[in-house]
C-alpha cells in the first residue's frame, strides 16, 4: 500500500474455489455463496472459466463485470466467438462489461481499486481512459512518483460491451472530473463516439492519443485488443471534429491535460512571456512561434508602468519575451507578472525562472499563484528550468494548480492546447477553481 492509498469502504468478498480466507479475508466457493447483495464482479480467472462465472453473476443479480482475464476477440476465432457468448449472457441478465482483456476501473474519490494493478494514484482531477491496461498500469506507477493526481482510471480492452464512448459520456457530468486524457486504438461505432464527444468537448476539455497510425501500428493493434485501427487520417478529422485536442506522445498527453484541468482557456491569442534568462526566454518564442501561440507587443504604456516601479534593471529587454534579467528578486517579478496580467490585450503568461544564486523559488511562485487569482480568466504557466533547488517552488506552484513543466516546449504546446480549447468553446469558459 502507498502513501496515497486508503483503505476501501465498501466490502469486499474474494471468490476461489481452493481457499478458505484471502488475505484474512472469507472466500467463497462461488459468487452464488455469498449472502450479500453484490454490485461489481471482477473476473480475473482462465478465459475458459468466464462464461461459467458469467452464467453464477447473472444469476446472483450483479450490475457491473470486470473481466481482466485476456484470450478472448484479441486472440482467436474462437475467442471471438466466446466474447460473444460472454456478452449475450451479460446482456441477457442486465449486466454491464468491462473488458475482457483489461486492467480495469480505478476511482479515486472512494479509494476503489477494482484493477489488476497494484497501486493506487494521486486523488486528482485527470481522467485517464486507455484501451491498453498495460499502458495505464505503467502510468499509474509514474504519477506516484511524480504525484500526478487523477479521478478515474479506467482500462476497457477489447470494449465488448462498453467502450471508450461510455466512458467518456459519463466522466463528461463527474463533478471529480476536470480534462479527460485518452489512449485509443480502435473505435467500433464512430458515429456514436462523434456525437458523444462532441456534447462531452463542450462540458469540459478531452485530449486524445491515437496509436496505429502506421501500418506496422495498425497490424499491432489489431492483435493487441482486436480492434481495427482504421486510416489515421479518418481518426484525426473525426478528433478535430469532435472538439478533442491531438497529443503525439505519451508524455504531452498528460502534459496538455494538467494545463486543461488547471488553468482557464486561452480567450484570445495574445500572450507575454517573462523570464529571468534570455536564452530560455528567446526558446519559448520560437516554440511559441511554430505552434501558433501569439507573442503580444508590449505598448508604450506598459514599458513605462515597468519603468515607473523603479525594479526594473537597466537592462531589462523592454519587450516580449520580457527579460528582467539574471539578478531578478522577487519584487521585480511581482511587478512584471501583475504588471503584464492587467493589461487587457495580453490573455494569458508563461513565466520562466532559471536558477540563479538569488533566486527564491517558494517566493517566486507565491507571486504567480496570487496574481493569478487577481487574474483567474487568464491562463498562467512556468517552467522552472532547474532540479534540486527549484523542487520545492514546483511543488508549491502545482499544490495551487499552477502548471510547470521543465521544458519551455512543453509549455508552449500546454498554451497551444489552451489556445484550442478556448476556440472549441468559443470563449464560454470561466475561472477553474483549484482544489
């Protein structure tokens, strides 16, 4: 158990037909045993045993099936036509599946693992949806050692019952949800995912991660979960469409969705930078350049409230990227970022410190995290261009909802990903309250 792992509060009752007790837990010989009602079955036995403990959930009455055992529409003909006959049992009897083929359901807020992995993630504000188990078990072990928070987890395989499309309409109306992060390799009913995507981009931002854009992707795919990958091309314009933001990699996925979960939508596309680095600061431009993020031009009446504070260095840059120079204390960052977020052609920062012998982290980053709630309709991210002595001024700024990333592309493309949120949206989007 982790530092972040609560103990269940719902009962649990283990099913093995060869144990007595499971970690000091009844176990019973069947589901059918059990004297209590029971909601959720999570199957992780031979594939050949399913449709028997299929055949016991529907006669016990159950709602839900996890079904984590793999050998099923992914391998063979014949496990085709026993993930059928699985489903048609299931639907008979009322009973929604998971799976088969999957990791399963994690949801934070009650500290329900119904999952084959191991450990529990951060409670955050993230939903992770992925049709490879495997994948989401992997980011769940790295999000504990980057205490990156999530709502739900939830691993849907080979989607025999629900897919990717249910998932998505429900967490659209969870009040744990914020943004919406997803690993797709196959939709079976493109229709139905358009439309549920498209009312679901309207509530709250998704960003998608499409695999099988290759052929060599798409032969991996289909013996991975059964699916049929179809053009990437087809799946990009059904995205775009759909008001779901692109990610390329695994690690933008998530970079994207803390700026969407975190920070408001980028109203108009018209940003500063500030950094105590040029170099850094010169980065950020170009990235911001290539991905379609607009640098404002400071106006006459900005250079001069940043003269007129008497914190400015004599050689501050006077334009964006605003460079206050090496030796920037705190005080010179407070008035450039309140200075820079009250103008009302400037919608949104990227704030950038490297590490200096007099730069306080913690102190700077007191003075984003408040001038952002002077601000909250503007997006605000940092990159904090350092390690062991910036760590804990990250901390701070991602403890108060402020993105950081390590890397000024990073957080160009996390603005760009604002930028198109706010276009989805149409600007009907306000402050996102930090919890």
């Amino acid at each position: 158990m982790n530092q972040y792992c609560k103990p269940y509060k719902g009962r649990i009752f283990p099913v093995n037909p060869n144990a007595n007790k499971v970690l000091g837990l009844k176990c019973y010989k069947s589901i059918l045993d059990i004297e209590n009602s029971v909601d959720v079955a999570v199957i992780a036995i031979p594939a050949k045993l399913v449709k028997q403990a299929m055949q016991e959930c529907a006669k016990k009455k159950i709602k839900v099936a996890i079904i984590i055992s793999a050998g099923f529409g992914e391998l063979n003909d014949d496990g085709k036509k026993l993930q059928q006959e699985i489903v048609e049992i299931a639907k008979k009897a009322g009973i929604r599946v998971v799976g088969p083929n999957c990791l399963g359901v994690i949801r934070t807020k009650n500290q329900m693992n119904a999952s084959f992995a191991p450990s529990m993630p951060p409670k955050g504000s993230i939903a992770f949806i992925s049709q490879s188990g495997a994948l989401a078990d992997s980011i769940i072990d790295w999000a504990l050692r980057d205490r990156y928070g999530f709502s739900t987890v939830v691993s849907f395989g080979n989607s025999a019952d629900l897919d990717a499309s249910d998932f998505l309409e429900w967490l659209a109306d969870d009040k744990e949800t914020k943004a919406i992060a997803m690993y797709i390799e196959g939709i079976r009913d493109g229709r139905k995912f358009m439309r549920i995507a498209r009312k679901a981009s309207q509530k709250k931002p998704i960003v998608i991660i499409k695999a099988g854009k290759t052929e060599s992707g798409q032969k991996a795919v289909s013996s991975h979960t059964g699916s049929l990958a179809g053009g990437y091309r087809v799946y990009e314009a059904a995205f775009k469409q759909s008001g779901i933001i692109i990610a390329d990699t695994v690690e933008e996925l998530f970079d994207i969705a803390k700026a969407l979960a975190d920070q408001p939508a980028l109203r108009q596309n018209s940003i500063a930078i500030i950094t105590n680095g040029g170099g850094a600061g010169v980065l950020t431009a170009d990235y911001c350049e290539e991905l379609g993020v607009r640098l404002a031009e400071l106006r006459p009446e900005t250079i001069r409230k940043l003269e007129s504070s008497g914190k400015m260095h004599p050689a501050y840059s006077r334009r964006n990227p605003l460079d206050i120079v090496g030796d920037a204390l705190p005080e010179r960052y407070k008035v450039a970022v309140d200075t820079l977020l009250s103008e009302k052609y400037i919608g949104g920062l990227i704030m950038l410190q490297t590490l200096q012998t007099m730069t306080d982290p913690i102190a700077d980053a007191k003075i984003v995290i408040d001038a952002h709630r002077k601000y909250p309709l503007k997006p605000v991210i940092c990159v904090y261009m350092g390690g062991k002595f910036s760590l804990e001024g990250i901390r701070y700024l991602e403890e108060h909802c402020i993105p950081d990333y390590n890397d000024p592309y990073k957080a160009a493309r996390a603005m760009k990903a604002l930028l198109e949120y706010g276009s989805i949206r149409k600007g009907k989007i306000g402050p996102i309250k930090c919890e």
